[in-house]
C-alpha cells in the first residue's frame, strides 16, 4: 500500500505562504502519492486540488451555532474538507480536550463521512513505567472510538518525541505498532519529529503506513523529501 505522508501546520504559515505551499507541492506529487495537508483554520481553501488533499486540524462537533471561536461543519462544506485531526495531543494537553470529548467528536465526523486522523501516543511518565503500563494507556485513548470505521487512519505519536528533535527509536515504534495493530486494522502512521532524515528508516519500518509531520513539514523541500522517502 502506498505511504500516507500527512503535514501538521499546527499555527505556522499564514493563508498566502500556505497556497504558495500547496500549489507547489501539488505540481510535484501524482495520483499515486497520498498526501495531506493540515493548514490552519484561517489558510484554509477549497479542497480540489488534483492530488493532495487539505484537512482541518480542529473542528467544533456541531453543523453551526454558538460556539465562540470554533469552526462547525457547515463551514467546512464550503471548503469541501473531508478530513480532520482528531485527538492530537496538543489539543488534549493544552487545550484541554477529554477522552470523552474526543470521543464526541470522531463520532459527529464519523457520521458525517469525514476521513479522521485519530492521534494517540504517552508522555514520558508513562513510557517510564513500562510497555504494559503504555500499552493500556494508548487502550484507554481508543475509549469510545469506533475502531473499525473505514475510514479511519491513526498517528501514534508518543508526546515525547513532538517538537523535540528526538524520533522515537525504530524498535519502539514497532512494538507500539504492532499492539496498535490488534486494537484496528486502520492505517497507522508515526509521528514525532519526523524529518527528511530519518523518514526513510521510520517509513520502511513494520506496521508503519505513513507519518505525521510537524516541524520538517513547514519547509515545502523538506516534505517533499520525506515524500520521496515514501515512494521507495
Ligand atoms: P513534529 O510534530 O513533527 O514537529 O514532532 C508532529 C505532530 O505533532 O504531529
């Protein structure tokens, strides 16, 4: 199966970088590629671009209403946008998002037939107490989930490895791979600081379908480069 190469802008890039960006990467890439890029909400545009596809990192569970500073769905059927991040966590962390609400929210996209990035992955603290100690904390992030939703692909990204420069270690991304593996048969991507020089070692590693890159997506040269990485 193709690689799934995903683009986490998280709050970089303004809404003119962002279509220089997209309209360049989408020329380089083909039909065979499975890209996606996550701008932020005020870079978002029309999602008809011949390849690449554009998701919303962040989206309210509601069609409309009040819901001060949150975008709902009636404004993403403006863009066309099919796909959302879910669980990320940044928004679990420090924007304070509950397993339940998550839960809510993949279920609300679920039905209205939204492809959903679900992130899961521990902090330090638990991957010091070992993998079964790990193993049952990325269980309880699958609370509420619909685990067989067809269109579903899941990031582990191990909180300590985001933004840090430090890549969780082939080893441990297979064996966190594999025990995700026996919760969903969803495509299953890594992510944490994932670069143009280390893609190719994660990207061929086992039960890895793809990455989730933050940091090393923001330069159009270097995604591209982990593109590449993919298609070997
Ligand atoms: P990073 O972020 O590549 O900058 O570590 C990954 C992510 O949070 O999705």
């Amino acid at each position: 199966m193709q690689k799934i190469i995903a683009a986490n802008f998280k709050t970089n890039h303004t809404r003119a970088s962002t279509k220089t960006y997209l309209e360049a990467l989408d020329k380089k890439i083909d039909q065979s590629d499975r890209i996606y890029v996550f701008p932020t909400s005020s870079a978002l545009c029309k999602n008809n671009f011949q390849h690449l596809k554009i998701g919303v990192q962040n989206a309210y569970p509601v069609i409309n209403g009040a819901f001060t500073g949150e975008i709902g769905l009636e404004a993403l059927h403006e863009f066309d946008i099919q796909t959302i991040l879910i669980g990320h966590s940044e928004r679990r962390n420090i924007l304070g998002e509950s397993q339940k609400f998550c839960a809510d929210k993949f279920n609300f996209f679920a039905k209205n037939g939204f492809e959903i990035i679900y992130c899961v992955g521990e902090d330090l603290s638990i991957r010091q107490k070992g993998f079964n100690a790990l193993k049952k904390f990325i269980q309880t992030q699958f609370a509420g989930i619909p685990t067989n939703y067809d269109k579903l692909i899941i990031a582990y990204e191990p909180i300590w490895a985001i933004g840090t420069g430090l890549s969780a270690t082939t080893e441990q991304i297979e064996q966190v791979h594999q025990s995700i593996k026996d919760i969903s048969p969803a495509p299953l991507l890594y992510g944490g600081s994932v670069n143009a020089k280390n893609a190719e070692e994660i990207l061929h590693a086992k039960a890895v379908d793809g990455v989730l890159v933050g940091n090393a997506s923001l330069d159009a040269d270097s995604f591209y480069h982990i593109i590449e990485q993919g298609r070997k």
